[in-house]
C-alpha cells in the first residue's frame, strides 16, 4: 500500500481547477489521487478522459476493491461514494451527504483513517459546505490540507468553509497546488510516536466518536439550511400570488431555522477552531 494519498474534492466550476491540478502533477507520483466531483447521478462522467488528456497520469474511474496504486488517479463514479480502505477503492451507495453522492466528506474520513498523516487533501471550487468537515478530520490526523483561494475559484463557498473549518497550511490559487502536491508526495512521513496497542486503540476509538458527533451536527446543520431555503422558497411564492399573510408563516419558518442553523455553525467552526490551537 502507498504511504501517502492524495484526496480531492471539487464542485460547480471545479473542472478547470482539476485539469490544472492534472497538468502540474509529475509522471512519477509517489500517491494515487483520488477524485471526487459532484455529478448528477444519471449523467456519465467524461472525467477520467478529460484528466487522462490533461497530465501525464493515467485517470479511470474507481473499481470497488481495486488496490490503489501510486500515480494514478481513481475518479468516483455518478451515484457512489468512494472511500479507502486498507489500500483499496470502495465504493458504496450510500445516503447523500451535502446534497451528494458522491460527496466528499466521506473520500477525506476514510483517507484520514486509513492515512493519517500520509493525507494529501485537497479542495477546489464549489458551493456549500461538502469538505469542511473532511479536512477537519486530515487535519486532526496530522495529514496536509490545501485549498483553492476563493478568490481563484468560480465558486468560492466550499473553499471558504474548507478555510474556516481547518485553518489549513495552504491557501493557494489553482495553478499552485500541484507543485505543492508533488513536494508534499515525495517527502518521507513523520515517525508515529511510539505508545502500546492500548493508547493507539483508545485515540482512534476518541477520534471515531468526536468524528461521529461532528457529522451528526453537521446532518443537522445542511437539515436547517435545507429547510430555510425550502420556507423561503415557498414564501416567495406565496407573495407572487399575492397571499402574503400565509407566506409570513413561512418567512417565520425559515428565520427561526437561520438562526438555529447559525448556532450550530458557531459551534461547528468554534470546536475546529480550538482543535487546531486557534
């Protein structure tokens, strides 16, 4: 199995970011790259063509329980999750995570199990928040996070929340990530301490349960934001039909969810932030 592993995750106006990142990758990538782009499910992804044309790094589609192998790069396809484990694709139909599936959160959890600091994350342009809580997750295993200047990308909102969920090392415009990719790939890991079987099991036992809390807070995080958009939703349909006493119903709704949702995100980004010493 590879010591190390690349994990990236991108959205809306992700491709251009992904093309760049596959050009400026070497031929000799000592990690597989692992690719998760949010698609619709029954739209075929062109993906691996378009990536395979762009680098020197040959790019496919995953394959459930293929083993990873360095220099390649595995894309999730439309309508699975792709996670590690012990060295090998997986790929699940799991429930949709931000609205997705793929989504990335899940790729960036199982690579922070199965890595630890070996994890090479990633996160490109997109909307929302999918990734935030996976980078946490590298981050708190000692892997490396960088992320795409919002600045840079078509859409800034999930590498803004990648930036406020983890504070990362790297905060860079597109066309600067893979040359840190490369760097960050061919240095050797850092020695794990040394410890009994015991501490090593409670740590990872204290590490799954902290990561089930925080997934399960932000379920009801994208639960809260999905219903605000829902109420104002049918709001402003209401007051285009002229029924604004039944949509001030709704307008209520989606005020007392907002501010309900701004109070898990404070926690959210408040509990990260004391994580990594900020």
């Amino acid at each position: 199995m590879a010591a190390r592993i690349v994990v990236v995750g991108a959205s809306a106006g992700g491709v251009q970011a992904l093309v760049s990142l596959a050009k400026g990758l070497p031929a000799d990538l000592q990690a597989p790259v692992v690719v998760v782009l949010h698609v619709p499910a029954a739209v075929p992804s062109a993906l691996p063509a378009i990536l395979a044309r762009s680098g020197p790094l040959d790019a496919r589609h995953a394959r459930d329980g293929e083993a990873l192998e360095p220099g390649t790069i595995y894309v999730a396809p439309p309508d699975l999750h792709l996670l590690v484990a012990e060295g090998t694709a997986s790929l699940v139909r799991g429930p949709r995570e931000s609205g997705h599936r793929p989504a990335i959160d899940p790729l960036f959890r199982s690579a922070a199990r199965e890595f630890g600091p070996g994890t090479i994350a990633v996160v490109l342009s997109g909307s929302r928040d999918d990734g935030a809580a996976g980078v946490a997750a590298v981050a708190a295993r000692g892997g490396h996070v960088l992320v795409q200047d919002p600045a840079d990308a078509v859409l800034a909102a999930m590498p803004a929340n990648a930036i406020a969920a983890d504070n990362p090392e790297y905060v860079v415009p597109a066309a600067e990530i893979a040359p840190i990719v490369a760097r960050l790939a061919a240095e050797p890991l850092p020695e794990r301490p040394t410890g009994d079987a015991e501490e090593r099991e409670e740590s990872d036992a204290a590490f799954a349960g902290s990561e089930n809390v925080e997934r399960a807070v932000w379920a009801a995080l994208r639960a809260l934001e999905e219903r605000v958009e829902l109420a104002e939703r049918v709001a402003r349909r209401l007051r285009d039909r002229e029924l604004g006493h039944r949509a001030e119903r709704y307008e209520r709704q989606a005020l007392e969810s907002k501010a309900h949702a701004n109070v898990l995100r404070e926690v959210l980004l408040g509990s990260n932030g004391d994580d990594t010493g900020d």
